[in-house]
C-alpha cells in the first residue's frame, strides 16, 4: 500500500521557500526590484548575470521577493545553496547585492538585504 505525502507524516517536501526583504540604508522595505537566484554551482560557473538565473522574482509593495519553488527534485542532495542577487540603481550608480542561503529539503528561509 502505498501513502501519498499528504497522509505520510515523515514526508519531506522536494520544495525549498525563501523570502528576500530588500530594504535601503534607513530601513525601508524597496518595491520593484528584481531578484535573481542562482543555484551555487550555476553562479560559480556563469556568475550573476541574470539570463544564467534558475529564478526570478519582483519586490512587492513591502518591499518582499517570494521565492515558492525552489526545488530538489532534480537532485539527490539533502541540502542546496542558492545565491541571490538583486541588481538596482542608486543615485545613477548600476548596482549588485548578493546572500547565499543554504537550504533543506522543505525549509522555509528570510534573508534581507540592505541596498546601500
């Protein structure tokens, strides 16, 4: 007999969330930003440019990047590390910002970054 995921408790979701808040130097969260992640290995061989990005993301309105599907059904791995960069303009100067989460199957991860 077998169980699906919903009726087996020791199940553990193939799927990873993170949620990237972008805020300025004094604490306000930043909308419309786009937020790229790349797995580890991806950035290491291609870097930060965005067409190499396994996902992509908008800051809402409060200023949050929902990442919902960041998946290890392509991998045995127990863990992943992503990198995420957002790319914006601050006083006419193009800009990068990056943090590394390292994810298990199922986690749920915030991370914030200051564009300053």
């Amino acid at each position: 007999i077998a169980c699906s995921k919903d009726e087996n408790p020791s199940f553990v979701s193939e799927i990873a969330k993170a949620t990237i808040i972008l805020k300025d130097v004094n604490g306000n969260r930043v909308p419309n930003i786009p937020v790229y992640a790349y797995e580890e290995f991806n950035w290491i061989v291609n870097g930060e440019h965005p067409f190499y990005a396994n996902y992509t993301k908008v800051s809402n309105v409060e200023g949050e990047a929902f990442f919902s599907d960041i998946n290890f059904n392509e991998t045995n791995d127990s863990q992943l590390t992503f990198v995420f960069f957002a790319h914006y303009t601050l006083e006419g100067i193009n800009k990068t910002k990056g943090v590394s989460v390292t994810f298990n199957r199922g986690s749920n991860k915030t991370e914030t970054l200051i564009l300053d």
